[in-house]
C-alpha cells in the first residue's frame, strides 16, 4: 500500500502540482486548503507524513501543529514563504520534522520527503556502537575506529558510513545514499556521492582500490560489506 501524504496549502496551483509529482514518485496524496479542513482529512486519512503551509484562512499552521501533534505522531515538513529564523524555531518546537522555504525545488522536496519518512521509519531501539570487521561507529559520540584507530570524517562521511552500517549488505542507489549526507543531501547531483565514497575509502579501507567494506553495485550504487574478509 502506497504511503500517504496530506498537502496543507491555500494555494491551488501549488497543491496541484505537489499532488502531481509526489504521485509520480509513488505516493497516495490528500489535500486540504487549511488548518480545519486538515484536521478533519488527517482524522480521516491518517496521513504517514504532512506538508504544511503556515500562513493559511480559518486555521494557520501554527494553530494546526498543536492540536495535529495531540492526535498523531506522524512527521511534518513545514512549506512556507516566511523567512525569519524564528518562525522556523517555532514551527520545530511544536513538533516539525523539517522546513523547507518556498520557492523551492520541486526535487528538494521530493528528497526531504523521502528523507524523513525514511527517518520516522527507522525502529528507536537501533544500537548505539555499529561494528563490522575492524571498524566501529559510536552513533551517539559520532566517532569511528578503525583497528582501534580514530578515524577524522566530515558530516557526510560519517552520515555515509552510519548509512552503510545500519544495514550491511543493502544495495544503496546514489540517490539513496545523497539523501542521508548532511549539506549535500538536496543538491540533485547523484555524482557527488562517488566523491565522498572516495574520500571515504581512503580513510577506513585497508587498500582503498580494492575495497573490502565499500563494494560497488554495478549500475546502482554501493553497499556495505555484511562481514569483510
């Protein structure tokens, strides 16, 4: 069963075509033109994941964030022309799982999408020290070792291989691996993902031109060695 996304906007034209390409992508949409009508389609609908505006007629998006989080813990990416930092940190403090500032890339919002129903999807309980072989991620310190050597790694290394350690020997497409790297994750250039792979070799592969942990997917991507030899 297709997930279901509920659009919160009092704009038409913009709802329209978030509808179009979100159901392109594979997802079952649901609309409504304000914070009332929302409430009662969310009651309805049960949406796994919500793009609300926050400037809205009869309900704004403030007031629907709070009585929406009472009912359902489902995630929120807020969808707004509103620039201030404040207004950000208000709509994340009532319980939004992301921001995104129109107007925006229609692709961004497709990979911010993905990214956080990816997120919520993700079981609470995931360990806390990842181990393969000789290397071990501490998720919490966000430190690796490598034989019991710390390793230095940027943002988007360490997202990488956090990535690539929860679930050893997943084939990962590009497009997959870009939407867990911090910074870069919304560019639209699947390509960077070689450079960080790369950097990332040099730093915890034994012989980085014959990975024993970062294995190519012909035609795909990468994965993650389940147990490096």
């Amino acid at each position: 069963m297709p997930q279901t996304i509920l659009v919160i906007d009092d704009e038409v034209k913009l709802r329209e075509m978030v509808r179009l390409y979100l159901e392109r992508e594979g997802y079952r949409v649901v609309e409504a033109a304000n914070g009332s009508e929302a409430l009662f389609v969310a009651r309805y609908e049960k949406p796994d994941l919500v793009l609300l505006d926050l400037m809205m007629p009869q309900m704004g998006g403030y007031d629907f964030l709070r009585l929406f989080k009472q009912e359902s813990d489902s995630p929120i990416i807020i969808l707004t022309a509103k620039m201030e930092e404040s207004d950000k940190v208000a709509g994340l403090e009532l319980g939004a799982d992301d921001y995104v500032t129109k107007p925006f890339g229609i692709q961004e919002l497709i990979a911010r999408v993905r990214a956080v129903l990816r997120r919520a999807g993700q079981p609470s309980h995931l360990p806390e020290l990842l181990r393969v072989g000789e290397i071990t991620l501490d998720r919490a310190g966000r430190t690796v070792n490598v034989d019991g050597n710390p390793v230095a790694l940027t943002p988007s290394e360490f997202d990488l291989l956090e990535t690539f350690m929860l679930s050893p020997g997943r084939a990962f497409s590009r497009l997959d691996l870009l939407e867990s790297v911090s910074g870069d994750a919304y560019e639209g250039y699947e390509r960077t993902i070689d450079v960080h792979i790369r950097n990332l070799r040099t730093k915890i592969e034994p012989v980085p031109s014959k990975p024993r942990y970062i294995q190519t997917v012909y035609g795909m991507g990468y994965r993650f060695a389940a147990e490096a030899n």
